[in-house]
C-alpha cells in the first residue's frame, strides 16, 4: 500500500522506562530521553503523580514540586510519547531514493558499478565539479611532483605521476583482437585522424586519402594516405612554400627511381691545396675548390707556383681524391698568361689510382710537358677539371 511521507519503521524497541532513587531533598532528575511534561507517566513509590502539578519536564530534565522520600528505585518514570523504534534498512531499495542531508558510509560501499574498498580518500568531485582520482589538485599539469587524474569541469585531462622508473609509461593503450584505431580526432564531430596499430606496425594519419601520413613499420618510416596502409609515390616530403631545412642521412638517397642506379650515397664541397710533386713552390692560392657527387668530381684552381726548373714531367698533385682506375679526366686551361696554352692538351689525369694532373703537347709528338717547359718562372694557372673516383 502507498504512504505520504516516511514509510513505516519495520521494527520498534519496548517503551522506554528511567528509575532513580530518591534522598529526600533532591527534587531535579535526568531522563534518558528528551520530552514533555505530559509525554511520561511518573511513578513514586507505587503512586502515579500529577503532571504539571506534582512534576513538570524541560527536555531531560524531570523536576518534582517537593522532593520524593529516600528509597531505592522508588521512582520511576515511563515514556509514554512517540514510541523511539530502530528501524532496520531494507535488504533492497526498488523506488528511487534522495537523502536530503550529508550520508556517510563507515564500511565499504558496493553498487553495482562501484565496488569501494579504499583505505584513504581515492576520489575527490570539488564545488566546480572537477574530478580527481588519487589527488586533491585540479590542475595536475603545472606541478612539479605528484600523482593522480584530474578531469577538469569542461576544460582538460589531466594526469601525473611522481616518476620513480622510466620503465613504466604515464600512458597504456592496449588494443586487442583485431588492429584499428588507438585514438581517433574529431574536428566539430567529423574524424579527421587517428593513432592506431596495423600488424606490428604504428601509424598516424589522417582518415581520408587526400591527406597524408606515416606508417613505423620496422626499421623504417613510410608514408601512408589514408592513415593505415604503406603508400607508393604519393605523399610528398615538404612543399614548395613548406620546405624542410636539413636533412642529415648516413646512407644514400635514391632519386627517380629504386634502383642501385639511382643511388646517390655522396654530396660534398670542399677545398684542396694543389702541389708540385716533381718540384718547386706553391706561392698563392686564390682558390682550390672542389665538388664531389656520387663518384664525379669537379675541380676548380686559380693558384701561382713556380716549378723547378728541370726535365721531370709537370705535374700538379694534391687532388682531394685519388683518380678510378683506368679511367682519365678531362678539362681545359682558361688562363695562364706566361704560357702559350694553345700547345697544350686539356688535363688529363692519371690512372690507377693516381692523384696527379698532367698534360701533353698537340704538337702530334704525343709529348707530356715538362718543367723546364716553365722556364723556372712563376705561372698563373686557372683550370677546371672533372674525373671519376672510386672513394
């Protein structure tokens, strides 16, 4: 049957009696219970008294006109108000059910979404219904030490931890089954990436085929287009307007296609510092620059020197590396003006392995040119020459 108000207690205890013993002079007693004049039936040596004539009561506070005689438990007191009941709980509360005043919970506290066997205070809802789980702090991501969860109200997530073992990540996400998304973004409710795994490979990347990603498969970075699958020659690394700055590689790049043909393993600029290995002295050097591609390389020289006068074969050395076997360089002289270079052959360079410039005449006498060709005279030589290397 419906109630108004508080349903019926369950269980109610005997009425409440108090005895004392009376001294002959002591007229105010205590009760065990707070009432009313009229609310307890008092008894005095077996004769019921007169309320509000004989006795009157303030709260627990029983008070006679004239003092009772000596006697023990010669006076007692029966509460005859609202009958005090211990009310035990129902097993199950079916009806919904607000407490409109603080509850408190002493022993664990199980729901059927909550099994609570804390030991200490684990979570904490504060008045801008922030949640924190393991700590009493909001905004866990400006501190310096400490651990927990926060979920701030409509703002962030925020978690710490008090590192002990850089072994153990702040954050585990272990996807089982079959491989799909770790993480998805949303952008005004439309996905616009994910985070996730694919075989033994990550990935991150966009959910359309227009924008690009990376898979991390192993040993390797490879670009993706709709963020899961490896794709071929179509994502570009930078743009025109969006360049990278550096890039820094110990092995090779291949460039127009994946060949050991379109390898290129090596770029380098340098300087060299030329030398006269059959004689003589090396007296400026306004430039000595080279330029090595691949096993190309391309030199540069505008020097004066002054060769021993002798009738060893002229020869420039110093070259930054050493001449492939079997194969010669070429060149030309563009300025010299000591010396009639119409008679000369562009530079050829040595073979097998050598590291020597040196030319020949084109007189038909097949002759190299000599030092004593020089006339013991400082020469200005601009040159330029190119030749393959084994390096």
């Amino acid at each position: 049957m419906a109630t108004l108000g508080n349903v019926p207690a369950e269980a109610y205890t005997n009425t409440v009696k108090d005895s004392f013993s009376g001294n002959g002079s002591a007229t105010a007693f205590t009760m065990s219970l707070p009432t009313v004049t009229n609310d307890v039936r008092v008894v005095v040596e077996n004769v019921i008294q007169d309320p509000t004539v004989a006795y009157s009561v303030s709260g627990t506070t029983l008070t006679f006109t004239s003092a009772p005689p000596t006697g023990t438990n010669n006076i007692y007191v029966v509460h005859l108000g609202p009958a005090v009941m211990t009310t035990v709980p129902p097993a199950e509360i079916a009806d919904a059910t607000t407490f409109a005043s603080s509850l408190t919970v002493q022993g664990a506290f199980t729901s059927v979404g909550i099994d609570d066997n804390a030991d200490a205070v684990a979570m904490t809802i504060d008045s801008s219904e922030n949640v924190m789980l393991g700590t009493t702090t909001s905004t866990l991501y400006n501190v310096s030490s400490g651990t927990g969860f926060s979920y701030r109200n409509g703002v962030a997530l925020d978690i710490a931890r008090q590192n002990t073992s850089s072994a153990e990540p702040l954050l585990n996400l272990n996807l089982t089954g079959v491989d799909g998304s770790h993480i998805l973004f949303y952008k005004d409710g439309t996905t616009v990436g994910s985070i996730g795994t694919n075989g033994s490979d990550l990935y991150i990347g966009s959910t359309d085929s227009l924008h690009g990603g990376v898979t991390f498969a192993q040993r390797a970075m490879l670009p993706n287009l709709n963020g899961v699958t490896p794709n071929d020659g179509g994502t570009d690394l930078g743009g025109s307007s969006n360049r990278w700055r550096d890039a820094y590689l110990s092995g090779g790049v291949y460039l127009g296609g994946t060949g050991s043909a379109n390898k290129l393993e090596d770029y380098e600029e340098g300087s060299w510092t030329p030398t006269l290995p059959n004689g003589g002295t090396v007296s400026s050097i306004n430039n000595s620059n080279y330029t090595k591609i691949g096993n190309l390389v391309t030199i540069n020289l505008y020097t004066t020197f002054t060769p021993t006068n002798n009738a060893s074969v002229f020869e420039i050395g110093g070259l930054p590396f050493a001449v492939s076997n079997n194969n010669y360089g070429g060149g030309s002289i563009s300025y010299s003006p000591n010396l009639d270079i119409r008679l000369w052959s562009a530079p050829l360079f040595t073979s097998s392995g050598g590291s020597h410039l040196y030319f020949y005449t084109i007189d038909g006498a097949n002759t190299s040119i000599s030092n004593n060709a020089m006339s013991g005279n400082a020469t200005t030589f601009i040159l330029q020459g190119t030749y393959y290397t084994d390096s």
